[in-house]
C-alpha cells in the first residue's frame, strides 16, 4: 500500500507578512524564586552511551513535568531520593508550597548510565513512572484537581520489568483507552540498542489491561519499531490504532505480539529487452538477437499506430504507438553480432512520453545526449545570479546573501502515521524544508502540536486522528510565532524552545546563562517609523526579553503558561511573570 503525500498549508490569517522582528526592551520582569527542599535528581551517560542519540536523550530531559488534567498550577519533579514532588503555585499570592505525593517503589542507586527517571499523565487518575532502571509502575493517583494544601498519597498498582535486564527507557507518551467494559493503558517507550557500529533508536508500545471486577494489570500486547539515529517528535494516536513518527531516517516494525508483521514481497526484477531512443523527428529501437540467428526469423511490422517485433516466434515488443508514425519510411538494419535497430519517422516533431500506450516494463527509454544538451542550454537562466528580464539581465537573488540559518536541512527529515494493524505507513509529511523547532500540548486529548519552521516564521501545526471512513490525515495550522523560525535559529547554544498554549510569547532557554522571551504583542511606544512610498507608517515590533539565569545553576526544566514562565534548575524553581 503507497502512503500518501500531506501537504503543509498555513492559514494565511495566523501569517503577518508586515512584522519587522523584535526590539530588545531592557524593563525588568518580575519573577519569584523557590528553594527546593531536595534537589532534583539527574543522572548522566556512562562511558558506552557516546552516541548522538544517547546525548540527546539525556540533555535535553525536561525535568519539570506539567499536568495537563490539572487546571491550577501544578508542577511536579523528582528529586534525589526518588520521591515525586508536586508544587503548587498561587498566581495571586506568587507564594510555592510543595509536598511529596509518591515515593519510587525498588529504590536503587543511581549511576551513570542509568536513564532519567520519568512521569507521565495519561488520565485524570493515572499516572506513569519509570525508575530508569528498567521498570514501569502504572499508579492510581486519585483526583489531581484538590485544593491546594490537600495532599493524596498515590498508590502503586502495577509494577514491571518491561525490555528486560539492564534495558533501560524514558517515557515518550502514554494514553488511556476503555474498550470492552476494560481499561487499556498504552505506554510508548524509547530505548536506545547498539546496532554493530552505530545506535539504532528503539520505540516500544506496551499495552496493560484492567478487565472489569479485576484488581491486577496485566500486559496484552508489545510492539517494538527500530530506526536509526535520532526521534524529533512520537505520539499515539488519540484512537491508539497508529503511530506518528518524525525522525531522519525510516522506522520499522520488528515486534508485534498482537498480529503478525508480514515482509514486502519483493518486486521482481524486470528483464529488459530492448531499449529506445527518440529524437524530436524519429524513434530508434534497438534489441539483441541470440547468436546463430538467422534473418529470415525475424519480423518487423509497422503501422500507422501499431508495431509488432518477433524472432522465431518469440515477441520482443507488440502493443498500440503512443502516436502516430510515418510506417512507410520505416528501416531496420541487423549487424553481425545480433543488435537490431529499428528506425521509426514520428508524423509530428514532438517529444514522446512513452513508446507503447500505457508503457511496456520491457522497454527502457535512453536519453539522448543532444535533448538533455538542449534542456540544460534552455533551463540555465533559472540557475543563474542574473535574472533575464526581456532583453536585459539584471542581477537576482544570490546565494552569498544567504545566512547559515536560512539553509535548508541536510537530513531527509519526515513525519509519517504508521497503521498498527498493516504496519505500513499510510501518511507521510517531507519536513526537510519545514525544520522541526519543538511540539507543545494543546489540547488534553489530543496529540502534542508541532512547531515547524515556515520561511521566518514558526507554525503550530495539530496532528488529528484520521477521519472515519475517508483517507484523509488532517493536520491543522493552529497559530504562528511571528519571525521565531528565523531568531531561534541563531541561538546556537538553546536547550529548550517552547511557548505558550496560546501563542503569545516564544521562549529561548540556554543550559545556563540566558533565556530569551519574545513576546509579539505590538509596543505602540517604540515611536518606530519606516518610509513607504512617500508614507511614514508604524513599525510592528515586538518585544525581546533577557534574563540572566546564571547563578541559578543549569536549567532542568521549563513549561510555558499563558501568564509565567516555569523554569527549573538543580534547587530552585522560577516562576517568571510574562
């Protein structure tokens, strides 16, 4: 089955072509500290973990972990004696209060080469922990949504030991599922194998299931997908019956417990027995005989709109000519060594695409060296530094004015939705032009959005569930960061890039010097003018914000609400008021 091509299309409303970028606006934010009790815990990679991959992973773990069921501001970290701690925040008192609600069941200690431990909410009850060790623990949490300074306790339900031995993960994302009167909980896991000379990325969905009067989980299904190199962005689809995927190379299914992974048949190699070659005026056809031929064996038929080869009965080439043909000035010509070339006169001097109608998979067209000589000489002005405007050249656009930023990439980078049941790809999304920046959580239900870059822009883009019943895989634009394409590309020392639900500021966040805030709200004080056509009219600015985090330590973790700006470092959490 062919995947089909999704077209990336922005909203021309969310599109403000007359923006003129940001104005660095020196006023202070106002922004509220809070020491950690106990630090955060963070482990780093050992002497084997040396891949690109491995880095990645452990880098840029987003150690400050957001509710999205939870309506207030909630946040939660795990500390260095493995115990998850939630913090509350009161945006009208900007006063924290924390309190531990869980402690990590099979306390080990940690080291390097150990993954970070994860947390994941995957429904209003629910919650996912992974020790970084190799076990998951599925945790009844209870109702998230109390009052602040009510504290719940949550409680282990299912404990598991998912890879096996040694096998470590981090949790990509997680979803709750009722099929049946029976609770389904799937998990997506990224691992990292060492593959001969190079580190394959490893995704893992595991499924557990509570059936109905049941206390225990059990573990229905596991499917396993292997790529190489690294993953940008993987989600479950809010139906759990596919799998979207952006990476640099293609990912495969190697396990499925569930139903069976059939290989690609492979095509049969083609045998081709003639070749042909067309000039704007004439056709030659050209085939090799066996050897000891004889001529009186081979036959030639042409007609006005048909042509028939034959030798000792066997058929090289039969069927209706693309076009019409001048069959009385046909020729042919048999040398010594078997090759026989047939010369057909076209009726009207044209380029044809095909010999037979609909095209023969025993012919192969060969290009003559004249016709791509011609396109070449009449497709040069387009690659020119001159553009040829009637009869004068004047200069065009040119490469030296291009910065690093505006390159495109160099990686084939592509979001595809993978079908669990066929294990084929159905979708597929080129993102080689449209550079993946960061995904933010939009909606509960759904899906992380994507930012991908647009020209100098940078587009939210929410990925949906396929549409019953039709072939359709809707991708909607959502929103813009106006220029932040452009400006977070010459940020060459970013950690995390993120921005609010509702898109009005972008964030830049250094491991542990600066972070940079681009709020796009228009400052009628800047007093900015520019001269168009004899007319001064107002420059549309936005508003660039540093702050120094230095003496903080390295940045953890960071989540953007729409009011402040969250960020965590080793024994302080930071609420910047945007």
């Amino acid at each position: 089955m062919s995947s089909s091509l999704v077209e990336l299309r922005p909203n021309r409303r969310f599109l403000d072509h007359e923006f003129d970028g940001y104005k660095l606006n020196l006023h202070a934010l106002a922004h509220y500290n809070y020491q950690l009790s106990i630090p955060v815990d963070k482990v780093y990679p050992d002497d084997v973990q040396y891949s690109f991959v491995h880095a990645k992973l452990f880098a840029l773990h987003n150690h400050l972990v957001v509710d999205h069921w939870d309506y207030s501001y909630g946040f939660y970290y795990i500390d260095n004696k493995q115990q998850v701690q939630k913090i509350y925040f009161d945006n009208f008192t900007q006063k924290f209060q924390t309190t531990v609600v869980y402690d990590i069941p099979a306390h080990t200690e940690r080291k390097p080469g150990h993954f970070n431990l994860c947390l994941s909410f995957p429904s209003t009850n629910l919650a996912i922990v992974s020790d970084g060790t190799g076990y998951l623990h599925i945790i009844e949490t209870g109702g998230r949504n109390n009052a602040i300074g009510y504290v719940q306790t949550w409680q282990t339900l299912h404990s598991t030991l998912v890879l096996g031995e040694g096998k470590y993960f981090i949790i990509v994302d997680s979803r709750t599922q009722h099929k049946d009167g029976c609770v389904l909980v799937h998990c997506l896991l990224q691992s990292v194998e060492q593959n001969k000379a190079q580190f394959d990325s490893i995704l893992s969905w595991v499924t557990f299931e509570l059936q109905q009067n049941e206390k225990n989980w059990t573990q229905t299904s596991f499917r396993q997908l292997r790529g190489k190199g690294i993953i940008h962005y993987a989600a479950m689809e809010t139906n759990c019956s596919s799998l979207y995927v952006a990476s640099d190379h293609p990912f495969k299914f190697t396990v499925d417990s569930a139903s069976e992974i059939l290989e690609k048949p492979k095509k049969e190699q083609i045998n081709i027995i003639y070749t042909w070659l067309q000039t704007m005026e004439d056709i030659t056809i050209t085939l090799k005989l066996q050897t000891n031929f004889d001529k009186k064996l081979l036959h030639v038929n042409v007609g006005p709109s048909s042509i028939k080869v034959s030798y000792a009965g066997k058929v090289f080439l039969e069927g209706k000519l693309k076009h019409k043909v001048e069959s009385e000035f046909t020729t042919w010509n048999v040398q010594e060594s078997g090759q026989v070339d047939i010369l057909i006169s076209k009726c009207e001097s044209m380029l044809w695409d095909n010999l037979i109608e609909g095209g023969d998979n025993n012919g192969e067209q060969i290009l003559d060296a004249c016709l791509v000589e011609e396109a070449h000489r009449k497709l040069a002005h387009l690659c020119s530094e001159l553009e040829v405007t009637g009869d004068k050249q004047v200069p065009g656009l040119s490469t030296q004015e291009f910065e690093e930023c505006d390159a495109a990439s160099e990686e084939d980078t592509v979001l595809v939705r993978m079908d669990l049941n066929s294990h084929e790809v159905t979708h597929r999304i080129p993102l080689s032009v449209h550079q993946y920046l960061f995904d933010i959580k939009l909606e509960m239900d759904e899906v992380p959005a994507l930012a991908l870059r647009h020209d100098v822009d940078a587009c939210i883009w929410q990925p949906y569930a396929q549409l019953v019943n039709t072939e359709t895989w809707p991708v909607k634009h959502q929103g813009t960061l106006l220029a932040f394409g452009y400006v977070q590309s010459s940020k060459q020392n970013r950690k995390f890039v993120t921005c609010p639900p509702n898109f009005a500021y972008s964030v830049v966040c250094e491991a542990s010097k600066h972070i940079f805030i681009y709020k796009k709200t228009y400052d009628d004080n800047l007093n900015l003018r520019k001269r168009n056509e004899g007319k001064l009219e107002n420059v549309k600015c936005g508003q660039q914000r540093i702050l120094n985090v230095d003496k903080y330590g390295e940045v953890l973790g960071i989540n953007a609400t729409n009011e402040y700006l969250f960020v965590l470092t080793q024994n302080t959490l930071i609420a910047i008021q945007v």
